[in-house]
C-alpha cells in the first residue's frame, strides 16, 4: 500500500509502543489517523493528497480502548508564508442523540505556516476530555479564515491506552517428560504441574523435609523391604532387658517370661541328670557320657 492510499483510508489506526528494558511497560499513546472530508475537490501537493482549500469536516467514533485523551492536531500545508486564522466547531453525540447533543466552538483562532511547509495545529483544547470509548461520535469543522492559505492533511487523534503485547514468545510448549500440562501457540495461556509430573529424579537432594509430608502420608506400602531398620525404631520407656513386642494392636516394652522347668531327672534308656543327660542306644552305654556327668 502506498502513502496515497493510506491517507485515503478512513481510519489507519497505528500504536505507538514505548519500551523501557527492565521496566514494567506505562500506559502508551495510541493514536487513529482521520481523512479529512472533502467538499471540494482534493488536489495533490507532491506526493500528498490535501484538500483544494481550508474548509473541511473530520468525523469519527472513539476507539473502544483508551483510558484517557492525549491530545488531537490537524496537519496543513501552507500554501502561503505567513499567519493564519481558522474557526473550530465540534459536535458530539452518541447513537440515538440528536445530532447536536453537545456543541463547542473556538472561533479566530490564530498560528502560522510556511509555503508548501507541513503544519501540525493543536486542536486538543475543543476536545472533551470525558468521551465515551467505543460510544460516542465526533464531527470537526475546520476552516481557514480566508480560502488559499493552507490545504488539510489530516487530524491525528491521540489517546492513551493499555499496553500491548511487544514480547517476542511466540508459542509455550509443553514436551513429554516436562512435567508440565497446558501451553498453547496463540492466545492467553495456562500452564501447569501435570498429574504424576513431579518425578524423583527432579527432586533435589534432601528437597522433601518433614514439614512437607502430610500426617499418615507414608504407608507400609511405601516401604522398601529391610527399609526400616533398628536406627529408625524409638520407643519411649524400655528398660534393660525388655524387648518390643506387641498386644495385638500397639508395639510395648516388654520383659520376656522366665522358664518353670526346675530340674531334670534321668529315666528309663537314660543317663545323668541335672545339667547333662546322655541317652543310651544299641552299642553305647551310660560308660560313654561318664567323663561329662558329674
């Protein structure tokens, strides 16, 4: 598309983006490009096309996203070297206003142009500074106080407006083996920790503490075989002697049962007694235990 085109096109709406490295982004100037409406025939200077004369209308709606006005300018060429004078009268109203609903006028207003000079004049002043985004409708009549003195380009609307996307990231994916769920190419985008997507071997060394299990988090089930060993058993209240033992239901010191059994006495096929007994077999009598009986 070539500059003649463009200045031709109702609105060429164009961002103005301000990045500050290693700051968060302000609030940035937005700005739409009005064609000036001709009532009388356009006429080229250059390459630019401007109006035959001074007097000409701009109407436009108010873009849907500014949070405040900035500012608005309509661009002359001069055709002359020398003062100028120029009226401004504005109408606005919203769908289903009379078209007059709110009026404004500057009359006699004053600046200066050179020949075949570009002039950016401040109009910012007629604006109001409460529009209704997205809903009401401006029209301004700009005109020269006398005819010849200058040719309209166009009126720059300026606003200001959230900020936009200037990153570089063009997709968030999410491989296998990530971990991760979510990601997208396009759009807002939601990402998260995948069900089971936390393995061990992204945990680092002693990362787990005891403060971040849960109570009854860790089952027998869990447990390797031989995992838990005598370093890992504490139970309070054992004395010498005792052993852990169980009632069925809980783990409790215990001290073992001591043996009823008094004394031994020598039977029939059988030697000693007390501390030793010898039993005596086909081929093997009591002689044979005599050197350990007492």
């Amino acid at each position: 598309m070539n500059y003649h085109s463009m200045l031709h096109a109702y609105v060429l709406l164009s961002v103005c983006v301000s990045v500050c490295l290693g700051l968060s982004l302000p609030a940035q100037a937005n700005e739409i490009w009005i064609t000036p409406a001709s009532l009388h025939a356009d006429k080229a200077v250059g390459n630019w096309t401007a109006t035959a004369d001074g007097d000409t209308y701009f109407s436009f709606g108010v873009p849907e996203d500014p949070t405040g006005f900035v500012g608005a300018r309509v661009l002359l060429i001069g055709s002359v070297k020398g003062p100028i004078t120029y009226d401004l009268n504005l109408s606005v109203a919203k769908k289903g206003q009379l078209q007059n609903f709110f009026t404004d006028s500057l009359l006699d207003q004053a600046n200066w142009v050179a020949k075949n000079g570009l002039k950016e004049i401040d109009v910012s002043k007629i604006i109001p500074g409460t529009l209704n985004p997205g809903v009401d409708y401006l029209t301004l009549h700009f005109k020269t106080k006398s005819d010849g003195m200058a040719k309209v380009v166009g009126l720059r609307f300026l606003y200001d407006g959230e900020p936009q996307n200037t990153g570089d990231i063009t997709a968030v994916k999410t491989p296998a083996g990530s971990g991760l769920a979510g990601g997208a190419e396009t759009g807002d985008v939601a990402l998260s920790i995948a069900t089971g997507g936390v393995t061990s071997i992204m945990l680092a060394t002693l990362a787990v503490t005891a403060d971040k299990l849960a109570a009854g988090a860790v089952t027998s089930a869990k447990l390797a075989p031989g995992a838990v060993a005598k370093a890992n058993l504490n139970a309070a209240g054992g004395s010498s002697g005792q052993v852990l033992a169980t009632d069925g239901a809980n783990l409790t010191w215990a001290t073992p049962a001591a043996g009823d059994i008094t004394a031994v006495a020598a039977g029939s096929g059988l030697a000693g007694g007390g501390a030793v007994i010898c039993m005596g077999v086909w081929g093997v009598g009591p002689s044979q235990c005599a050197g350990i009986i007492n």
